[in-house]
C-alpha cells in the first residue's frame, strides 16, 4: 500500500538549515526589504543573543516559519519567506567576507553555508552550488555575485531593478552593522557567526506539493497578516490555477499567470498608482461590496474568497487577471489625462491641475471606461465639477460619502445604455448632490477672496470662468492650458499695492486691502498688458482691458456687442455681462457677484448650452 506524503514541520538551526539547497520560484515577489528592516533583524538578534558583548547561552532567536517543497533535484523551493532566508544567507557572506578584509584565511563552515557539493541528477556528477539561489531575473544574478563574489559587488547594476538595488542595500547594511559590532578580530567576528548559526532557529514546513505549499502559505498569512491582499491575491491566483488544471498543464499555466502578474505590475508601477489602491478601486467600480466601513484595503482578500463562487474567479484565474491589466492600462490612461483610446480628455487634465489629492473619482471612471467617448467625456465633465465643489466647499461630507457614493454610482453607470440612460444618471446623481451644495458654493464664492484660497487655484476659477465666457461667445473650444499659460496673470483692477493717496481716494478706505483681494476685482489679463498698466488707476488701465483677447476681460471697460441678436449678443446677456464707468466698493461687490453667477453655470449648477 503506497503512504500519502505528509505535510511536516522540523525546528531547525541556521546551520542546519543550510545544508540543504534553496531555490526561489520565478513567480515569487522579488526581493523587498529596506535598510530599516535589515537593521531592525540584526539588532533583534543581537539584543536577544547576546548579554552586553557576550552571549547569552540560555538565549535563542526564533525566525518564524518557512514553506517549502521539495522538487525532483532534492531542492527546496521556496514558497514562504523568501525574504528573512535570503537575508540569513546574507548574514554569511558579509561575514565571510569581513574574514577576508582581516586576510584571514576563510572559515570551512561559513563557506559550506553559502555554497556546497550536490550530486547532477542527470550526470551524477558532483557539482558546486549555492545554498540559495533566485530564479528571477536579475535579482538572481545579484544574489549570485554577492554569494560567489565570482565578480565584484560594484560591478553589480543597481538601476535594472529595484529588488536588485535592495539586495545590494542589504548586504552593504549587513555588512556594516556586523563590522561595527564586531570588528575587533577574525576570533570575534567568527564566535558571532557560530552564536548566530546555531541560536537562530526557524520552522521549515515541509509540503508534498507545489500546491500544498502554496495553500499552507494561504493559511499561514489569512486576513493579511505578513502579506497585504495583493500578495494574497496573487496566491490565491496560483492556488486556483493549480487547481483548475491537469498536473501537465500546471506549470505552464502558472507561467502564463506569472507573465500576466508581472505585466499588471509593470503597468502600475510605471503610472505610479499604489497596486492597492487600484484593487480596491477596481473592485469598487465593477461588483457589489459591502461599504459599512468604505471597503477598506485590508478587506479585499477577504472579499475575493467569499465572492468566488458568484463570479468565477476561481474557475478562470488568467481571464481574471486579463481583466485587471486591461483595466490597468486604461487607468494609466486617465493619470495621464486621456480617454482610453489615449486621445486627450480635457476634463481629466483639469482635475489634475485642480488639486492632486483626489484619487476616489478613479473608482467611477472604471466604472464608464466602456462608455461611448462622447458620454465618457461626459462623465469627466460631471466628476470635475463635483470635485470642484467638493474642493471649494470644503465639504465635511466630501471624505465620509465620496468613496459609497462613487461606488454605488458604478452600479448604474455599468448598466447604461444610451443618452437618455445617462442623463437620468447624472440628474440622479450628479446634480442632485450639486444642487445639495448649492447654497454653500454661492456663500463661499460671494466671499471669495485670493486671500482664503491657494494662487494657483484662484488662477484655475479665472482661467475656467474666462474659458467658458469665450467659448459661449465664438463657439471655439479652447484648451483650459491655454488660460493658465504662464503669459497670463492675475490682474487686481484695484491694485493691491498702491501710494497712499489711491487707498484715500478708494470710498472705503479701510477696508482698501479686503476689497482689493476679492474675487470681484481679479480679472485674467496677459503679461504684456498687465506690465504696459502696472499699479494705475481703473481709468488708465480701460484702455488697456480694451485690448485683451478675453471677452471677460473687455467686458469691464467697453460695450462688446456685434450687431443685433447674435451669438456673442446673446453670450453676453445670458451670462449677465456688464461695463463699469468707475471702480469702488459697490462695483467690486456687483462683479462679485456677476462672477457668482457666472460660476453657477461653469461648473454646472445652472444649465447652459454646453453643461448637458
């Protein structure tokens, strides 16, 4: 009768770990840890071995656990904790080679716990070999030279990779925090290498099976702990690509699921999205979830299991994962302001320029990705407005319902069909929570000033408000870039600084400095214009407002209508356009509010021609 192979477990020491052989699968993350976590291991060991400089004999320094299996060749390959056993390794070779700076002549032991003789299973022949060694890409290579030094460290490419860089990092650090501590003689440094190996003990779990391996490392990190969902998923992944296929087609398919890995990783990394944050956004935009806690991060993992079954993640892996970078790549799309097919999207541009922190407007731009473009662009005319909003409100619900809002809005934005699908969509939505902040964006703006908001936006609410005026007017749509061109400034008609006698004559003089930073005395105007006017009165800049492209702009000083019932008669009357005569405290309080009406249609509180 044949005996079913059995999961094991054996307590070992450092030097009884490495007499065997260790290999790190190429579907592995690569190698991760940072300076602070190479410090924080050694000065854990150090504390807990060691009485002062001496050791503590009764002292011993658990590891945690490893997963392994063992493959065809005798090897272990390395399921779990790829990054404490390649660092131990390390422990070695910096040793071993602060031996050699003393010139000491190298110890037998440390060698054959960096490398030793194992027998070809094809030949037969006795070959030399590393204890550990890396199957991707040129991480493997580092950890090669570092343990052979058949090459010099330096000669090693930081800059390929940053698991490369790491490496390095790590044994340098070894390097020199053993130096540091024991760089008295050879005896000293030799007496640690010998506490470390043999006070330093791990678990080795031992498991029949590639895929036993992978689902014991499952239970060892459920719920996260050691991993965050992402590594998790992409175990999960494995498992169940195991799973689903015949033993002959395993392999290759856990190739093609690594290839795919490794491809939405590269995408991620290259638009420099947190993998995270974009699981959990995808997540939020295409299924159903639970938003009593706003679906944090940590309970994606979580979610993936319990929805397997209902939508076949499980059953298909790769198709899965096909979905992932496919949505991926159109998020890279939207980072960089353009619609999936990589044509420019004004409106997504826009939001960029209008604050960088938001990130939650992502989870509904996956949700419309499929979209006609022209309802896509749509969507991203709305989103920028309600961020605006949201923004210039400053919004005490903004952060509580932005993320349960935006996901629930996926729902329905899935299932759009056409025009008229969308419009009810965005009344239901959209509008109805403008409309909710409605009073506050007209109480703020009515006490806007460039005082109580940064430069740079004080520039955008210009540049979109004198942007929308043109466009009304001549129906020539214009890139909001060209109004925040470093050639365009901020004009205060009632100049901020002046000699006291302008702020005596100002019919308010005390209040001089409020009345010259509203919104109501800020116009956008060009450099060269700007220069030729400098601090005049408002009679000596007319002429040169005159001269401005921007209708806005030459709406204060002259009468801009062309003859009778035309596009720009009409631009001007609908959007309530006025000249002034003269410039004090209750013309800057009308234009104030002008520009709070005005304001209402730019961002789409009021319907006009070019909000629907």
């Amino acid at each position: 009768m044949s005996t079913v192979p059995k999961i094991e477990s054996h307590n070992l020491s450092v030097a009884e770990l490495f007499k065997d052989f260790y290999s790190v699968p190429d579907f592995q993350r690569e190698y991760v840890w940072k300076t602070d976590n190479v410090k924080k291991l050694f000065y854990d060991i150090i504390e807990e071995l060691y009485d002062d400089d001496e050791p503590d004999n009764d002292s011993e320094y658990f590891l945690g656990s490893i997963v392994v299996f063992r493959d065809e060749s005798g090897t272990f390959q390395l399921v779990d904790g790829q990054q404490r056993l390649t660092t131990i390794y390390m422990f070695f070779c910096a040793i071993r080679d602060l031996l050699r700076d003393f010139e000491y002549q190298t110890s037998r032991t440390i060698e054959e716990r960096i490398s030793g003789v194992a027998q070809d299973p094809k030949t037969g022949f006795d070959i030399l070999r590393l204890r550990v060694t890396l199957q991707y890409g040129a991480g493997a290579k580092a950890l090669s030279i570092i343990a052979s030094r058949e090459e010099e460290i330096s000669s090693i490419d930081k800059g390929i990779l940053s698991s490369v860089q790491d490496l390095v990092n790590a044994y340098e650090v070894l390097k020199g925090l053993i130096s540091e501590r024991f760089v008295e003689s050879p005896d000293v440094l030799l007496k640690f290498s010998s506490v470390f190996a043999n006070k330093v003990k791990l678990i080795r779990i031992e498991t029949p099976s590639f895929k036993n391996a992978l689902k014991v490392f499952e239970t060892i990190n459920d719920r996260g702990i050691g991993l965050n969902s992402m590594d998790l998923l992409k175990n999960y992944l494995f498992i169940n690509t195991a799973n689903s296929n015949s033993i002959d087609n395993v392999k290759n398919h856990w190739q093609s699921l690594k290839s795919r890995w490794d491809k939405l990783t590269r995408i991620l990394h290259k638009c420099q999205e947190d993998p995270m944050r974009f699981l959990r956004y995808y997540i939020m935009s295409h299924y159903e979830v639970d938003l009593q806690n706003n679906f944090p991060e940590e309970s994606i993992y979580d979610w993936v299991v319990k929805e397997n079954d209902q939508h076949q993640i499980n059953k298909d892996p790769l198709s899965f994962v096909d979905k992932l970078i496919e949505a991926s790549e159109h998020h890279f799309h939207f980072i960089k302001g353009e619609n999936v097919d990589g044509s420019p999207n004004p409106y997504l541009k826009n939001i960029t320029r209008l604050q960088g922190r938001y990130s939650q407007h992502f989870i509904l731009l996956l949700a419309g990705r499929y979209l006609p473009k022209e309802l896509f662009m749509k969507l991203c005319y709305w989103v920028e407005n309600l961020l605006f909003i949201y923004t210039i409100t400053r919004s005490t619900r903004k952060d509580v319902n932005m993320i349960r809002n935006f996901s629930q809005w996926s729902k329905n934005i899935r299932a759009i069909k056409d025009i008229g699908e969308f419009n009810n969509f965005v009344r239901s939505s959209f509008q109805k929570e403008i409309t909710s902040l409605s009073g506050d964006f007209d109480l703020t703006f009515r006490e806007l000033t460039d005082s109580k908001i940064a430069k740079f936006r004080i520039k955008y609410i210009l540049a979109k408000m004198t942007q929308f005026v043109n466009e009304q007017a001549y129906s020539n749509p214009t890139q909001l870039d060209e109004y925040l061109d470093k050639s365009l400034t901020i004009e205060h008609i009632l100049p901020k600084s002046t000699k006291s006698e302008g702020r005596h004559n100002f019919n308010k003089p005390t209040e001089y400095n409020l009345y010259a930073s509203k919104l109501g005395n800020l116009v956008l105007l060009e450099k060269s214009i700007n220069s030729s006017i400098s601090d005049s009165s408002f009679e000596d800049k007319k002429n040169g407002y005159t001269q401005s492209q921007f209708l806005l702009t030459r709406s204060l000083v002259g009468n801009n209508k062309v003859g009778n019932n035309t596009q720009i008669n009409r631009a001007i009357n609908l959007l309530n356009l006025k000249h002034f005569d003269a410039w004090d405290s209750s013309t800057i309080d009308e234009r104030q509010e002008i520009l709070v009406n005005l304001a209402r249609k730019v961002w789409g509180l009021e319907n006009t021609p070019n909000s629907n």
